[in-house]
C-alpha cells in the first residue's frame, strides 16, 4: 500500500487529495498544527480512514519526525498562509510558513526520508504583473505581494533541492482552483456564498473590491489529479495547471446571479477598501505542457464549477434556517 503525506490536509486542497488517495488504495497520513478550536470539518467522510499528526511548517524537528516515522512515498505540501490580502498584514509569517516552511519540509526529506516524491503547490500569483500571456513554465516571475513573493522562494527551493540532492521535486504552479469546500474569504465563495444568502433573502447587499481583476478559475477536485499525476511521472518537473480560459470577477459575479435569475446589479457594491495595495490584473494560464505529458486536462467548466457552488451554498443557507443540530460539521464551520 502505497503512503502519502499530506500537509494542509485541513484545507480545500487537502481534503480533496486525501478523498482521492484513499480512492486510490493509499495509505494517507495528514499533519495538521494544533489549534484550540476544531478545524477537521472538511475531513468529517473520511476522519477514521486517515492518520492526524500534529506538526508544523514552523517547527523543523516535528517535520523530521514525522517523515522519519512515517517513511512515505510522496509528500504534498500544501500547507501554508493562502490569503493574498492577509499577507500584507503578516508578511515576516507568511515568509515564515510559505517560503521557509518549504524549506524545513525539504531539508525533513533530505535527512529522514531523502527517497520520498515531493509535491510544491506552487501559485500563479508569482507571475503577478504578467510578462507574458498566457503564462507558463518558462513565464519570468513578478509577484505582487508578499504572498507571491514567498511562493516564488518555495518554488526555487523546490527546483534546488532537485537539482542538489537529487530529491524527486516537482512544483505544480496552480492557477486559482475553488469549490464548495473554498474558503469564504475568497472571492468565488464569496460570490456563491452571498448569492445564495441574497437568494432566499437573508441578505441584500454584496460588497466586492475590483470587479476587473481576471482569473484562470478551475476545480479543485481537477487539480489534484494534477498533483499525483506530476508525482507518477518519470522525471521530476515543473508544471503549469490551469484551464487556459481567463474570466473577469464580474463574470463570476454574473454567472452567480444568473444562476439564481437575480440581477447582480441590484445588489453588488463596489468598495475601494477591498482593493489590493498592488493588484495582479490578468492571469490566464497554458497548461500543454500537462496536458501533453501528464495527460492532463479539467472536467468542470466555468460555468457549471460556479453552478456547482451556487447549489452548494443554497443546500446550506436552508440548513442554517434549520434547527442548529441538523447542520452538518461543514455548515456549522461556515457559521462560527
Ligand atoms: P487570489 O484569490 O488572490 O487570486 O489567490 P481571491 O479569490 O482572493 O481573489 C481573486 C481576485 O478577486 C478580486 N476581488 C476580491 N477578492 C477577495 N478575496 N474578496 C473580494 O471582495 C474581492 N473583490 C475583488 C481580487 O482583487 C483578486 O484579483 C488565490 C489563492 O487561492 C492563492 O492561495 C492561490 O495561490 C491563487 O489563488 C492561485
């Protein structure tokens, strides 16, 4: 049975890898930092079928640990602070979690389990003020927050520690990928979050930053079969995952509200205290590269993914109007 770890394993991404190695036949174990409240709702189908280890990006010995003690074939990192605005408020933590922590995952490998494959999720957001379009493996790096920047060291980090130690790396530069499991601070599942509140009338109004910002927006449950298709490859590499179609904020906003037949109009506003002290204004991403050696490609759509979340949060808005101990773990997430 083959073993993965899994940092991040809390998060969108985590949750969505970890349901599909365990599909897999994998043995997964998760590393998860300890935190006072409980955070494992996104885990709540398959919490009995993984192994939670406490540990943290920021602490070099539980990483060497735990990959000493659990001795597995792959690793995915995909922990780290993943807000973009947040980090102009942290940036030294950012650093800390989203570049060094790279590091000491790394260097974990190097002395303790130097034969592992190992997964970076690496961002579009380091491309930032875009040199090129659409942008690929070979596209110069411009990041536009300390975020952006952070990732940029994780992904050379990642590069170096190949060519070093010889260590099977690969950085998968992940352009935005959502879902019913994103966050509500980001800006689709805020969109979809707000449009099913306005929907059944528990709210009235939207407030949103830039509207023209353009996205490469896909699926998250489609990227991470990108992660493990990069990890069963032959050759240690770098790859850009993306759907290639680039939508403006706006048109996410109106396929939201069309989904639901209300005018968005009536209900956005746009308030300049959510702009970004520097703004990424396009990113649209060229992923043959993966498609033509991973034979890689997304299912879900544009407008069937924002769809997709739309009904979702309608499920859970109605819930909430139900008794509080009918709302499943997730809903009672979203609430607190
Ligand atoms: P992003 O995602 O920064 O691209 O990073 P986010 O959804 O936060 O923003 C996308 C774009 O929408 C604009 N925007 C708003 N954003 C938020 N969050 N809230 C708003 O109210 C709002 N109004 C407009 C933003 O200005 C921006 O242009 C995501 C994260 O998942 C990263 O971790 C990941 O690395 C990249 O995607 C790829």
């Amino acid at each position: 049975m083959p073993t993965a770890l899994i940092t991040g394993v809390t998060g969108q991404d985590g949750s969505h890898l970890a349901d599909f190695l365990l599909d897999k036949g994998y043995r997964v174990f998760g590393l998860a930092r300890r935190s006072s409240g409980d955070n494992t709702q996104r885990l709540a189908n398959i919490r009995e079928h993984i192994t939670l280890l406490d540990g943290d990006l920021l602490d070099q010995a539980s990483l060497l640990r735990i990959v000493e003690q659990t001795q597995p074939d792959e690793v995915y990192n995909l922990a780290g602070m993943s807000f973009v605005p947040a980090s102009w408020q942290q940036p030294v933590l950012t650093g800390e979690f989203t570049a060094l922590g790279v590091t000491r995952i790394l260097e974990a490998l190097r002395q303790g389990c130097p034969t592992a494959r190992f997964f970076q999720a690496s961002s579009s957001e380091m491309f930032g003020k875009v040199r090129e379009s659409p942008q690929r493996e070979t596209t110069p790096l411009h990041p536009r927050s300390p975020y952006g920047v952070a990732k940029s060291y994780g992904h050379f980090i990642t590069i170096n520690y190949r060519e070093s130690f010889g260590i099977f790396a690969c950085s998968g530069i992940m352009f935005n990928h959502e879902g019913p499991r994103r966050g509500l601070e980001f800006v689709s599942r805020k969109i979809t979050h707000a449009v099913a509140r306005i929907k059944v009338g528990l709210a009235d109004e939207l407030r949103l930053g830039n509207l023209q910002a353009r996205r490469d927006w896909g699926y998250a449950g489609d990227f991470v079969r990108a992660m493990w298709l990069m990890l069963q490859h032959d050759e240690p590499d770098d790859f850009v995952i993306g759907t290639g179609v680039t939508h403006s904020v706006q048109d996410l906003v109106e396929t939201a509200f069309d989904h639901v037949g209300l005018d968005w109009r009536e209900h956005v506003v746009v308030d300049p205290a959510l702009y970004r002290p520097a703004e990424v204004d396009v990113l649209q991403a060229d992923p043959s590269k993966a498609r033509r050696l991973l034979g890689w490609q997304p299912q879900v759509e544009f407008a069937e993914l924002i769809g997709m979340m739309v009904e979702e949060d309608l499920n859970l808005v109605e819930a909430r109007n139900q008794k509080p101990e009918n709302r499943s773990a997730q809903e009672r997430h979203v609430v607190s």
